[in-house]
C-alpha cells in the first residue's frame, strides 16, 4: 500500500530527530570536549593500511565500476566465512546483503518486515538510532528493560503470554549502546526459543562485538534460531568513512531487502568494499590492529571509569565496561541529567543524557559517556569539568 503524502507527513512530525545527531551538531565547538558521539579514535583508523588498500584495488577498473546491489560478491564471500566462524554453522554469500553503513541496514529491515502499526520490541534504555527507524516506519515500540545481563527475557515472555505479538525484537546484544552489558548466553538461547515459538524475527545488531576488552562474547543470538537477521559494521574496527555494513539474514529476508536497496541507492562503493574486503582477509595485520584497538580503548574505559569514580564518586554510580564504546552512569543525589547537559556544554563538555534512550523518569539521572575518541589526559579533563558543571546545578 502506498503512504499518502498528508500520512507521511504526519508520521514524520510525531518523529523526533537523533538526539545524539543534534547534540553532535551543538557541540562542534573545539573547546567543548565531547563524550556525546560513539565515534572511534581518530588516530586509531589505520590510515597507512589503509592507503596501500587503496592502491592495491585501484589496479583493478572494477574498482570504480558499478557492483551488485547486494555488495560485491568477494566481500560477501568474506563477510559469510568470518559470520559462520562466529555462528557456528555454514553461511552462504546469499545470506549476506552489504549496505551503507550497519544503519542503512537497519533501516532496510524495517522496511521489509514491518507494517504501519507492526509490534516492535527494543530494549530499554535502547539505541537511538533504532528509535529512530521504527518512528519513522510506523511501528507501535513497546520496551523492555534490559540489565547486567541483557534484556529480561522472562518480562517478554511474560507479555507474549499474555497477548503481546511483535513483529521484530531488536537488541543489541554486545557491549549494548548504551548500557554497555552483554546478553548472556540462557538469555541468548531463551531469546530465540520466544522467536520461534511465537514466529517473531529477532534484529540482533552486533557492531561493537570484536572490541572485546578480556574476554569475546557469547556466541550470537542467530546461532539458536534461524530467525534472527544479525548487522554488523566495519566503522568500528577499520573506518567510518568506508561506509561498510552488512546483514546476515535468510534468503528471503536478503532477497526483500535486496528489492528495496534497488530504489534506495541501486549499489554501494565498489571501491570502498573491495578495500574493506582486502583488510578482512589479511588476518594476521587485522588480529594485530584489533589486539591494539582493544589494548588502547580498554585503557581509555578504566581512565574514565576511575576518573569518575574518584571525582564523584559519592554522587554517581558507573557501570564497568567490559567492551564496546560505552560507560553508562547514574547520579543517586537528584540531578536530571538533561538540565545538566547545558550546565556542562558551557563548562566544555557534553554527554548523552539518558532520556535520550528511555522516555522514563527512571533514567531522568543516567548519561552515557564515550570513551574511545579521547585520550587518557583529555578524558581527565572532561570529568573535571562535568564536576564542575554538577557542583552549580
């Protein structure tokens, strides 16, 4: 069925922007330090690897030619040889669909298995970006809480039980944004026995997985069921601007989604694929850059965590971090982290309060706080200054 335009429009004006798109936006200031945006480290990308990348697939013409919509087929052969080594069993180029980034994904699902009005599940406190898309497609969002251990599985099936049919449950399983916990593996495999008794898809949305920090994750959600659609992403590990994501889905999910990338941008970057696909499979540089990346951002999250900790400790509690981009704290002495926000951009520092996340007076003190795109001196720096701004609110 065709959306009308008064529809649409109307749909869009109940739809609030990014909260984090708009807070990157105010604070692109050079003297506000921002722990807003879930950017990695700079100085990390590997630039010089990247270069010869670049020059190696540039002696192909097929580098700068149109590829097939569903992503050039070499990388799919990577992307489905390293996801069977994570999941456990064979996958087929035919299962993976590469897109413009794990959001473009994102997006491309919901529009594949979701009806205006569809159920959807999301986690709560949940990824904006998520949020976002399902606004927009219309869906009916319904929250559960997750905790140390992820999303209570009990809860959702309590109310399956009880009557509740999604459509989609969308969690990000490792190092959640932005709790920073990871679903554990009984929540895992109870997960997917709910998808399959109950015939819902599972969106497992997996970017932050291989930044593993002591030990890796629990093996995925998609290796208890078939049906789970499992999104993942080079930014963190290689590059942002490669704008290399993928999908991992049954054949008839990719086929739809397959259809509608068609209208959406007929093709991806040849070239940035075949590059993306050249530092994937040179394993034994790719586990030395990941060892580092891992080494230096699990550095950067006890810095801040300490620093934290030691600053206002009294007035907050911080979630460990275990991996991923993420710490996740909460102030016990009344503060609303949204007034605070303001308070700290004039003091130079920013953050993502927590009703960014949860519309919940629960989460009315939370903040989620990056640590991979500063150092250990400039992250001091921001808690000092985050001190100061709290000790006048």
């Amino acid at each position: 069925m065709t959306t009308s335009l008064p529809t649409l429009a109307r749909r869009l004006d109940s739809v609030q922007s990014s909260a984090i798109r708009d807070l990157l936006a105010l604070t692109a200031r050079a003297d506000v330090i921002s722990l807003a945006g879930g950017l990695p480290a700079t100085e990390l990308i590997p630039t010089t690897r990247i270069r010869a990348a670049a020059v190696d697939v540039l002696e192909s013409s097929s580098a700068v030619q149109y590829c097939e919509t569903s992503g050039w087929r070499e990388l799919r052969d990577v992307v489905a040889e390293r996801e069977a080594n994570i999941i456990g069993r064979p996958v087929d180029a035919a299962e993976v669909v590469i897109t413009h980034g794990s959001q473009q994904a994102l997006t491309l699902v919901a529009q594949a298995l979701l009806d205006p009005g569809s159920i959807v599940v999301v986690d709560e406190p949940a990824y904006t970006g998520a949020l976002q898309v399902f606004s927009i497609a219309g869906a009916d969002i319904r929250a559960i809480p997750i905790g140390e251990d992820g999303m209570d599985t009990d809860e959702l099936a309590r109310r399956l039980a009880a009557g509740l049919r999604p459509a989609l449950v969308h969690t990000v399983s490792n190092f959640h944004n932005p709790r920073g916990v990871t679903m554990s593996t009984p929540k895992r495999r109870h997960l997917a026995e709910l998808a399959d008794e109950y015939g819902f898809w599972i969106l497992e949305d997996d970017p932050y997985g291989e930044i593993w920090f002591d030990t890796p994750p629990p093996a995925p959600i998609a290796s208890y069921s078939d049906r789970v659609v499992r999104l993942s992403s080079a930014s963190k590990i290689l590059a942002p601007a490669f704008r290399v994501g993928w999908m991992v889905a049954p054949k008839q999910v990719c086929d739809a989604v397959e259809l509608l990338k068609q209208g959406a941008d007929l093709c991806g970057s040849s070239l940035t694929q075949q590059m993306a696909a050249h530092l994937l499979t040179d394993t034994a540089w790719l586990e030395r850059h990941l060892t580092s990346l891992r080494t230096e951002y699990h550095s950067r999250a006890m810095e801040l965590v300490r620093a934290l900790q030691f600053e206002m400790g009294g007035a907050l509690s911080v979630s460990p971090a275990h991996g991923g981009m993420f710490v996740w704290a909460n102030f016990h002495d009344g503060t609303d982290t949204t007034a605070l926000l303001a308070s700290a951009i004039d003091h130079g520092v920013a953050f993502v309060p927590g009703k960014a996340f949860a519309d919940d007076v629960a989460y009315r003190g939370a903040f989620r706080l990056c640590f991979t795109s500063s150092p250990a001196p400039v992250l001091h720096e921001a808690v000092r200054r985050l001190k100061a701004a709290h000790a006048l609110s």
